[in-house]
C-alpha cells in the first residue's frame, strides 16, 4: 500500500472514530467551515452541473450551499453508526412522498428497483428503508452495490459500514456475480438500491437529461425487465434539520427492449426531482456529455 492509500485510509478511520465523539454543533461547523473554504477555491464542475440543473440561479450562491449540503452527508456519515437508527426513520418517515407504489408492490410480493441519486443523504435513505422493510418483515431488508475502492482497507471499511446500517452489500466489479445476487433478490420479492445518475462504466444508456445529452446506468430498467420488478426513481434530500425522499411515480419496462425508454424515463423523473432540490446534488463529476468529451 501506497503512502498516500496509508493516509487516506488513516484519514476515514479517523473520521469514524473521532467525529462521533465531538457535539454535534461542533463537527457540524467544522464540516461546513471547510465547505465555505472549498466553495472559495471554486468547484468547475459542480458549477457546470448545477448550471445545467438550475439554470438562472445564482451560481455562486448554489455553490456554496452545494459544497455544504455535501459537507453534511460527509458529516453525517461519520456519525451515523452511532445514531438511534430507530429515531432516524421516525424522523425522516413523515417526510418521504411518493412510497404507496413500492409500499402495494411489497404487499403483493413484487420486487422493487430504486434508482437513487448521489443527494441528500442516501444512507440515510437506507436507513429509512431499512427500518420500513423490517416492519414488513423483511431480512435482509435490501441489496446495493458498491464499487471497489483503494486501498482495499478503505473499501472493507465502507461495506462494513453500510453493512452495520443493515445494507446487504455486494461487489460491483464482479459483474456477473452482481448481477445473478441482484436478480435473485428481485426474483424473491426483494428489493435493491441503485444509484443512477452517474456512469462509472462503458455500459451506460444516452438519454437527455434537463435538455442536454448525457448518459446515465441502464442497470436500474435492465433489472426490472429481466425480473418484471418494480422501477422506482428516488432522490433522497436534506430538510433543515432531517432529511427526505421523493419517489416517483413507476417507470414501465415491459420487456429488454424498453429498457432505453425507461433510462430515459428514469432520466427525466431524476432530472425533475433533483431540479427542486438542486443544492443536494452532490454531483462533482462530469454527467453531461459534453463535459465528458
């Protein structure tokens, strides 16, 4: 391991060990003084995304909300493993819209696929998932995805934490394996968590997204028509002091060869929601095609 990888992974363990011992007010102002420093060096393509999401914003303004809506997710997650999970969900339940589809789907032992966005809190989403499927009587209650991370120390120490949340956890960069514990799931009636506003791979759908080209994963409606699982497009957000999630309404996928239709589909209900909260998006990288090329 690198000297750089020691460090990094030093850096979270730190995190998990000492920003849950501090108030929270203090490790809340301490996040959000390094955002304002951030948002003061400039961030390009948070500023180029959010452009394109919120356009006639004030950019400057959004930016700096961005850098600390994300420096709260970073925050939160330090803390979360030590949090009542319980009063989590309780907090968070009166402030989650749109969930009576996926709500009737588990009812009639139908399988969900989440396709989330990299906002608000996700974990915290989970959690709220979590707790609602154990009501159900649902164990485990969902499966994600995670892709590798290096060093691989940091990578365990992130399984191990959605995994403490309750997340089943299983490996992206083995595909077909995935791919086969993804579908068994849905099969069974289970649910999966996707995020879905960020290719990372070679596979992903071009779809337009607030108007301009871009491409997104297709793995959301290709699970959906290969298991006849129910689509769900979900942003998670911040409240002032909790969090949220909105779903949308279902995206068909009646067969393979709807799953481009439905990316676009997810596209566009993802591209709606987040555009109502677009400080949440904590979207650093580029989405857009033309900030790809």
């Amino acid at each position: 391991m690198s000297t750089r990888a020691r460090l990094v992974d030093a850096a979270y363990a730190a995190g998990w060990r000492g920003v849950r011992m501090l108030p929270g007010p203090v490790a809340q102002g301490m996040f959000r003084m390094g955002a304002d420093r951030a948002a003061r060096r400039g961030s390009p393509q948070l500023r180029a995304n959010l452009a394109r999401l919120a356009p006639g914003a004030d950019l400057d303004a959004l930016v700096r909300a961005g850098l600390r809506s994300y420096a709260r997710y970073w925050c939160e997650v330090f803390r979360l493993p030590s949090m009542d999970l319980a009063d989590v969900h309780r907090r968070m339940d009166p402030h989650v819209r749109g969930a009576q589809p996926f709500l009737e789907a588990q009812a009639q032992g139908r399988g969900v696929v989440f396709a989330l966005t990299h906002s608000g809190n996700w974990d915290v989403a989970g959690v709220w998932l979590v707790e609602t499927l154990r009501a159900l009587g649902r164990e485990p209650a969902f499966t994600t995805v995670a892709a590798k991370l290096e060093p691989e120390s940091l990578y365990r120490r992130f399984v191990a934490y959605r995994e403490s949340l309750g997340f089943e956890v299983v490996a992206a960069e083995d595909g077909s394996r995935a791919y086969r514990a993804l579908t068994r799931r849905l099969r069974g009636g289970g649910v999966v968590c996707l995020v879905s506003d960020l290719d990372l791979s070679r596979s992903g759908v071009d779809v337009e997204l607030c108007g301009e080209p871009a491409r997104i994963p297709g793995g959301a409606a290709r699970l959906a028509a290969a298991t006849g699982a129910l689509l769900l497009p979900a942003v998670p957000s911040f409240t002032p002091d909790g969090w949220a999630l909105d779903i949308a309404a279902p995206v068909p996928v009646p067969d393979r060869a709807a799953v481009p239709k439905a990316t676009q589909g997810v596209a566009d209900a993802l591209g709606a929601l987040l555009a109502r909260v677009p400080a949440d998006w904590h979207m650093l990288q580029p989405v857009w095609t033309a900030d790809r090329s």
